[in-house]
C-alpha cells in the first residue's frame, strides 16, 4: 500500500514545484499565471503659464502692400511683446498666409489678404489680460486673437505626485482581487506607465477683437498617470 503511494507524492510535489516557479516553464510554454492591475493617479495644479496666438490680417489691391502694412502692425504687436519683457526665445511667427481675393461675380482677382500668426508664451499670466489688451491695441482692427492655452511650465513634481498616487491605486486594486480570488499577492513582476497625453487647456478669446479688458481666468489642471502593474500568485 505505501508503495502505491510513494509515487503519487512525489508526482504531486513535482507537478506544484514546477506551478511555482517561473522559471522552471519550458521554452515556448505559456507564462505562469498572474494578477494585473491598471490604475490612474491624478492631481489637480494651477497653470502658471499661457501661450497666445495674436493673429494680424491686412488687405489691399496689391499683394506687396497688404504685404508692408502687416508687417508693419505685426512688428508692432512683437514690439509690444518685448517692451513688456517676454524673450524672443518665447516669441515665433507660427503662420504667414497671402492669398488673392476675388469678386463673387466674376472671379476675377480684387486684392490680396496677409494673414500673419505670432504666437508668444507668457509666464506671468496676471499680467496677461493686459499685455493682450496692448498688443490688440498697436495693431488695431488688424488685430485677431485666435486661441489661448495654459499649460504648466514644470510638471515634474505634480506628474510624480500622480504617478505615486497610480501605483498606490494599482497596487491596492491588485490585493482586492487576489482576495476575491482566493489566491495570495506575490512579489511584482512589473510596473509600467502607460503613454498618454495631457492636452493643453484652450481658451477662446474672439472679445479681444473689440479691444475691450481681457479677463484671464486660468482655473485649474488636472495631470493624470496610468500605470500597469502585474504581480505573481503566490
């Protein structure tokens, strides 16, 4: 009867030896079982900066003097810009457009439309409302406000603030379901952040074509990290 026995033991100890250990798989064979866990961490921060796009349009009968006459309100919009203190480094012509007008009758070519798009990033946005309000005003009606986004300059220490927060989520999501498995948490296996983009946040500005004060109200931002973390049944 023990001899009977003797060999089931010893298969059973084998068959467990090899459940547990990972690298005990042979190659090609499926990877031992484990639990994984997806989490997102987020933190809520104050923008503190603002990047504007200030668009200048001018029309006229020929391309070369709609051409001068929106270069000259556009050097006067960065002009502005730089009085105020904003490097050059934070100032770019983001777009330069000239394109013919016609007549809706007959087609025929009555003048040209320039179109220039100067985007600046402003780092102290208290003082943007009205750093906006002068550069409308030195360009004049040419002046058109397209869009502005705040952003934060420096995410580090919010972004690991939030990647912290993902995996305490994650690592907490993974022990509730090995208890409603009814299997033990081993060791981690991995982490890993998983690639997303946090977008910028737009602000529509079309009252500054009318020169009037420009309230800035930069809110808040919310910075969020996913993170992938799989740990071993122990």
């Amino acid at each position: 009867m023990h001899r009977a026995t003797l060999p089931l033991l010893a298969l059973a100890t084998l068959v467990l030896a090899g459940c547990s250990s990972p690298a005990a798989a042979s190659p090609g064979s499926a990877p031992p079982p484990a639990i994984t866990a997806r989490a997102t961490g987020t933190v809520v921060a104050a923008p503190d900066t603002a990047t504007v796009v200030l668009g200048v349009e001018t029309r006229d009968r020929s391309a070369t003097a709609a051409l001068t006459a929106n270069s000259e309100r556009a050097g006067a919009v960065i002009g502005v810009l730089q009085g105020a203190g904003v490097a050059p480094a934070d100032i770019r012509t983001s777009q330069l457009t000239v394109y013919p007008t016609t007549a809706p009758e007959t087609g025929r070519i009555t003048g040209y439309q320039v179109s220039n798009q100067v985007t600046a990033t402003l780092h102290d946005i208290a003082a943007a409302g009205a750093l906006i309000d002068q550069a409308a005003a030195a360009a004049g009606d040419a002046t058109r406000v397209q869009t502005i986004q705040f952003s934060i300059a420096d995410e580090s220490a919010a972004r690991a603030e939030a990647r912290a927060d993902a995996v305490r989520r994650a690592l907490a999501q993974a022990r509730q379901l090995a208890d409603a498995a009814g299997v033990g948490l081993g060791p981690v296996r991995s982490i890993v952040e998983l690639a997303g983009e946090q977008p910028p946040m737009p602000y529509t500005a079309d009252a500054a074509r009318a020169q009037a004060a420009v309230p800035i109200q930069p809110g808040t931002q919310e910075l969020a990290v996913t993170v992938e973390v799989v740990h071993d049944i122990a």
